[in-house]
C-alpha cells in the first residue's frame, strides 16, 4: 500500500480536523460532568473544566435524596417508554396499507398524512381538544400527542416499499392472512427503521418540555425537562430576593442535567447501527 | 412562532366575546357572598397558580397545609382549602392564556401588568374592590400608590404586592457595590464624587489592588444589559426614567444630560476603566468576574453584600475570606446630583389577579386577610417562615427573624413563597449588612414618575431594548462618537417615541389630579 505524500497529508489532516470536532462536539457534555462534582464555589468561578475541581459528591447527594426528582424520573420514563412503543405501533400501522399498491384511494390517504406535515392545528385548538378528552393534567396527553407523526409515517412507508412483495404473495400462499403478515413477517424486516425512529420518538419524548408543562399541572405528573427548568430558574429568582437556595447551585443543576441524560445516552449506541442504516433507507428512496 | 400567536390574539378575541356573553353569569358571584354565610359548612378548594420556580415543593401542600388550615380553623375561617400549581419562566404566559381560553383559570393567580390589562378588556378577571373593603390587613400592608398601577377604569383588578413598614423593606436595592478590601489594600477611601470614583476605578486597575503581583484586575464591570445608571444618576438622570421637565415628563434618554454622561464613560472605558468585554457578558459571567476577584466594582443589588444573601458573595466569601463587598453611596456628579434609580415597589413579586369564576372570593379575601395579619393569631409569619420555633426565631429586641429552615427545606414543607399569595416584603430576615445597604442605597434615589406600561411602548417595543441599546454600547465603547447621539434622540421620536410620550403624559397628568 503506497500511498503518496499528498494523500497521507490529506489523511492526517482529515484526522486531526475530525478529532478536533469531535472535542468541539464532547466538551460540553464532558464540562456538565465535571461541573457536577466539583464544588460549589468553584463551578461558580467558572472557566475551562478539563477535570472535576475540588473532587466532591456534594451535588449527587443532594439530589438523589430528593423524592421530587425521582417522581420526575418515573414520569418521564413512563411517556418515554410506553409513548415511544404506542408510538411505533399507530406509526407502523398507519404506514403498511399505505405502502401497498392496491390501496383503494391512496393518493388521498396520503395527502391526508401529508397535509398534517404542513398544517397543523395550533396550540390553542390542541389544547381545547384535549381538555374535550379529558386528556389535561394526565401523562397520556404527552404520550397521545406524538401518537403518530407524518414524517415518521412517510420514513416508514418508504422502507416498506422496499421490501420485496414476492415475501407477502408467498406467505399469502402459504395461508396467512394480512395481519399475519404485518406482524410475523413485515415488522421483523423493519427492525432498522423501527430502531430509527424510536430513538427519534424516544429522545423526543424524553425531552419534552413544552408539552410537559402545558398539559400537566399536578406536582406528581412533572417531568425531568420541566423539573431541571424549576431547578435553574430557581437560583435566578432566589438570588433577585436574596434568598439563597442550597438546592440550585451551579453544580446541583449540572448534576441534574446528567443524571437525566444517562438513560438516552445508555441507549444510544446499542441502536446507533440500526440508526445510520434506517436513515439512509428511508432517504434515498424517498 | 409569529403566526401561533396571531393565532392566538385572535382565539383570545374570540374568548373574550364569549367571556362577555358570559358577564350575566358572572354577575351573580357578588350574590353569592350572601348564600355562603349559610352554606359555610362546604369546604371550598381554593385553586392557586403561581410563577414560581420550587422543586421541592410537595404535590399535596405538604405539613404546612395541615398547620395553615387548622390555625385558620382557630382564627374562625372555616370551609377553606387551596391547591397550588407552580410554573415558571416565560412559558408561565402562555399556560396562564391556554387556561383562559379554555376557561379553566384557577381562581387566584399571578400575572404581569400586560396580561392585566388584555384580561382586564376581556372579562377574565373580576375587580376587587368589594372584597378589599372586607380585608383591612391587606389594605394596611399595601402601600397606597402600589394601586395605581392596577386600577383600571377607577377599579382595582389586581393584588399589588406590600412591604413592612422598616425602612429596610424598601423597593430600591441596587447600587455600586465595591470590593471594600481592596480599597483598604490601597489606604483609599469610599468614593463619593465621580472624580474620585475615576480615581479609585484607575487604581483598581493599574495598582494591583488584590496584591497577587498580577496584573488581572478590571475596574467598573457590567454586563450586556447595564447601563451604568449611578453615573447616569449623577448627572441627575435615569436613562429609562420618566423626568419632570418644564411640567411634563420625559423619558431620561432624550434629555442633554445623556450626552454628557456618555462623554464621560466613553472616556472611562478609554482608559480601560470600564470592563472591556461587558457588550458580550451574561449575568453569568460577570458573576464569575466577581466570584473570581477580577472585578472591582459593579452595578448589584444590596444582597451581595453579605455571603448569605447571594451565591456569588458565598462563593467569593469561601475563596477569598478577606474579601468584603460594600454598597457605595451614589457618586456625586459635577453639577452636585447624585442618585441611584427607584425599584418598582410594584415589580417585587408578579401581580395577583382574581378569575371572574372563582367561587365565593369573599371567602378566598377572608383567608389573604388573615395571611397578611402580622399579630400573634394572624398568618403571616406562619405563611412565609413555618413555624417559631422550628422554623425560626424572631429577636423582637433587633426585630429580626432568624431562620433555621432554609428556603428550599421551607419549601419541602409546603411554606414560604410558594403559598404568598400575598407578597408582602419582609427583609427581616436579611442580615444587618444587606439592611444597612438597603439604607444606603435609598438615601438618595431618583424617582421614575410614571411606573404605568403604556400601550404605544408595547406597539413599540424596540425603542429601549433594540434602539437606545445600540447606541449606548456602541458610544460608550467609542465606535461612534457622542454627537452620534443626536441622531439616536431623532430617530427615537420618528419611530413611535413621540407616541409613547404623548401618551405617558396623558396618563401622568391625570394620575396627579387626583
């Protein structure tokens, strides 16, 4: 393998750029983490963190004894779990018939889906709608809101098509009806683009914010996203009236911030392959 | 975003047609003081909402609930409850127009002046002015010019916030606070004149006031939203202020004096006096400046000058405990004004307003007449510091309060801010440093006259923040000249100030008459 002067130079250059983005993209997350063991004071003095400063638990202990934040963890792991299962089944179900050719009125199903991705109800109408179905200060309104969504439904169309339909005629052939079908023989053919878009529904819903807090009233429904909102405007406001709050310092919040990215961050590279893969299938035949 | 909201002005349009098709329904909730003298045995849950940022607080009121009811019980209110739902940040608007909308506002609940108003012209709220003439405790803690500023059409739609009559409870806090030991370390005294401010300034930055052999330190620090109002104030203005000129008011900004004062920081911030990088900071990072000892001197409220008044002051106190931050008294300018800017006595806590549903306020104002009792069978020492004893102690020699339960333990039990909802401000137990600052900085204020948010400034809202901000920054770091600002003073009255003006005298005028 030779390689000339100008290609190893593209190379190592190729290499230290990539490497320096990737520790552009890594030291936020890794100043959060040395932020939350740090000490009070010196996560207040700010600057580079390349390493925790004055080693200390302080942070996580003050947190994990805290029932608010388990409260929110479980919340938040329920909209994300069930939401995101509930999620892939409407948006699967919705997308198999509408990727079969023989579909009587296709084209106006799949406007309907389409017309849903431009237009949308608005905030007020949504809201008015869930008050109607008793939806408010419940869990599910979170979860019944990203039920189905069109971009998801049109990925998932799109990889289906490309499945072969000799599979269906045969197993067709063999006796099974089309709701055999779908759930013995097309789902498990999904499983790259099902991976995708969970991890898409799954961070979307653990990250939800702003439904979290328009919907949910009841202390015992928040969430993590709206606690760690509580927790940072929290020392704003204490220091405005002077009164100083143990529970929001500086590293208390970085603190919280980690604790509630570990589970996304648990789960990503065990679905990162199917990731790239269903991505790239749903794009190019789109 | 800008289409939901036209959206929204118009859902809200059409709510509020509803809401006054409604008003015949609406009417009958004064009749219904009378019905509930009788039915008094049912028990009415109060829904509370506030903005507020309390993690801790407990989902079902926690102890205080029990504590709170049962010494209502014994005060002979009977028949009460509440429940509060807590949210926060700016999002709190748009939760608190989703409810009324969808008619579900809770009965008591917090509101800035602009949403006021709108709810004011839609029906959603009732006026108060009935239930205020049965509730002498609130009337007494509310200062009185704290109503003009929710009065609409002669009646009172809102609860303002009230304070304790001490000279410490005051509005105004923010001053020039000074790194007292530096001063010390370099034998000089507090500054009073703005010459000696400009001494002392230059000997921050050129003589090593923190003795580390460095030369790491800044004088006069801000941020990207300071104005340097002190030296603005010796000049005899404030910048966002209305001033009384001639019998009329104008806003501090058109005024000549403006060009002198920017003369004098664009000159400050020449010699390096001023913080270089204070266009781009955060509150954040000018708190690092401090906590890390760069910053001598800066524009903060009277807190930082004790360590348990402020996380930053805390911090710095650890780091260095030599260090000792001290509130100056506002600078004297060449023409011998001197002046720190008025606090908002009504922008304290946010403004409470009453649903035009919520059931017998009577009732309701029975039980926000009790929490504003301060004597021994009155709730408000139980509402804002839990229990005595175990939550406090008040030393009635120092009239001081000492808590031993710290906020965020307070608010786990269910007390203090979350359940205020009457926001009376009761600094005793701040410290006597936080006090003797507070007494400092309203020794000499100059007063705003005209509080009230006017409808052209909020058809024209970038005149101060986008506009006026521009060139301040702009001139005082010296990319354009001072006569620059002639052209700033014309485009401000071409672009809707006249307007604001016009209509800010108006409404001065007619507020003195009275």
């Amino acid at each position: 393998m030779d390689k000339s002067i100008g290609s190893r130079f593209f190379s190592a250059a190729n290499h230290t750029f990539l490497v320096l983005l990737g520790v552009m993209m890594m030291y936020p997350l890794w100043r959060e983490i040395s932020l939350s063991f740090s000490s009070k004071e010196e996560a207040l003095r700010g600057g580079l963190f390349l390493w925790p400063k004055h080693f200390t638990l302080d942070a996580y202990r003050s947190i994990l004894k805290s029932d608010y934040i388990w409260t929110a963890y479980g919340n938040s792991l329920f909209i994300t779990i069930v939401g995101t299962v509930l999620a892939l089944f409407f948006t699967s179900c919705t997308a198999y018939p509408l990727a079969k050719r023989t579909l009587p009125f296709k084209k106006v199903f799949v406007s309907f889906v389409l017309f849903t991705m431009i237009f949308s109800g608005g905030l007020i109408p949504t809201y008015l709608v869930m008050k109607e179905l008793h939806l408010i200060n419940s869990l599910w309104a979170v979860i019944v809101l990203h039920l189905v969504s069109a971009f998801n439904v049109i990925i998932m169309m799109n990889f289906i098509r490309t499945l072969p339909e000799e599979l269906e005629e045969s197993a067709m052939m063999d006796g099974a009806n089309p709701i055999r079908i779908f759930f013995v023989i097309i789902l498990p053919l999904c499983k790259p683009v099902l991976a995708t878009l969970a991890l898409w529904i799954a961070v979307g819903l653990w990250n939800n914010f702003f439904h979290s807090f328009i919907y949910l009233n009841d202390k015992s429904l928040m969430t993590l996203p709206v606690l760690l909102r509580l927790i940072i405007a929290g020392q704003k406001e204490a220091d405005q009236l002077g009164e100083a709050i143990e529970t929001s310092s500086e590293s208390v919040i970085a603190a919280t911030i980690v604790i509630s990215l570990l589970p996304i961050l648990s789960v990503y590279p065990f679905l990162q392959k199917y990731f790239i893969k269903g991505t790239l299938l749903g794009s190019v035949k789109a | 975003m800008k289409t939901k909201w036209t959206l929204f002005g118009g859902v809200l349009a059409l709510a509020s047609l509803t809401a006054a098709a409604g008003c015949g329904s609406d009417a009958d909730a004064p009749k219904a003081d009378a019905n509930g003298t009788k039915g008094e045995e049912k028990t009415i849950t109060y829904q509370f909402m506030r903005n507020l940022s309390a993690e801790t607080y407990p989902a079902d009121g926690g102890e205080a609930r029990t504590e709170i009811l049962s010494r209502l019980e014994k005060a002979g209110i009977r028949g009460f409850d509440y429940k509060v739902t807590l949210a926060s940040g700016d999002d709190y608007n748009t939760k608190l127009n989703l409810l009324a909308t969808s008619g579900t506002l809770p009965d008591f609940f917090d509101i800035d002046a602009k949403t006021l108003a709108r709810f004011v012209d839609q029906g959603l709220i009732q006026p108060l002015d009935d239930y205020l003439k049965q509730a002498p405790n609130l009337m007494k803690v509310v200062p009185k010019s704290n109503w003009d500023q929710v009065t609409f059409n002669g009646k009172i739609y809102a609860l303002p916030n009230g304070k304790r009559p001490e000279p410490f409870n005051l509005p105004s806090v923010t001053g020039l606070v000074v790194r007292q030991d530096w001063l010390d370390n370099l034998g000089m005294k507090q500054p009073t004149t703005l010459d000696e401010l400009h001494e002392v300034l230059k000997a921050f930055v050129t003589k090593d006031p923190d003795k580390n052999g460095k030369n790491d330190t800044v004088g006069l620090t801000g941020m990207k939203d300071s104005s340097f109002q002190p030296i603005f104030g010796a000049y005899g203005i404030i910048p966002t202020f209305w001033l009384e000129r001639d019998g009329q008011i104008k806003k501090g900004l058109v005024l000549p004096e403006m060009k002198e004062a920017l003369t004098l920081l664009q000159q400050w911030y020449k010699e390096g006096l001023i913080d270089h990088d204070f266009p781009i900071m955060e509150t954040k990072q000018m708190e690092e400046k401090i906590v890390n000892s760069i910053a001598g001197m800066f524009e903060g409220s009277s807190f930082y000058t004790e360590k348990s008044g402020n996380s930053a002051s805390l911090a710095l106190n650890k780091l260095n405990p030599k260090s000792q931050l001290n509130m100056l008294e506002a600078p004297i300018g060449p023409g011998g004004k001197r002046g720190y800017p008025e606090g908002n006595a009504v922008a304290a806590a946010p403004l409470r307003a009453l649903s035009a549903k919520a059931p017998n306020p009577a009732k309701l104002f029975e039980y926000l007449n009790w929490t504003a009792d301060t004597e021994d069978t009155g709730g408000s020492m139980l509402v804002s510091f839990g229990k005595e004893g175990t939550d406090y102690t008040f030393d009635k020699a120092t009239n001081s309060i000492d808590l031993i339960t710290p906020y965020a333990d307070l608010y786990k039990k269910g007390f203090s801010n979350p359940i205020r909802m009457v926001y009376i401000t009761d600094r005793r137990s701040a410290k006597p440093e936080i006090r003797h600052s507070v007494d400092i900085v309203n020794k000499t204020l100059i007063i705003n006259q005209l509080w009230n948010s006017l409808p052209a400034e909020v058809d024209y809202p970038d005149l101060e923040k986008k506009l006026w901000r521009e060139y301040l920054v702009k001139i005082v770091t010296g990319v354009w000249s001072v006569d620059k600002y002639d052209e700033f003073i014309q485009k401000y009255y071409a672009q809707g100030g006249k307007e604001v003006e016009k209509q800010a005298n108006e409404l001065w005028k007619s507020l003195n008459k009275k």
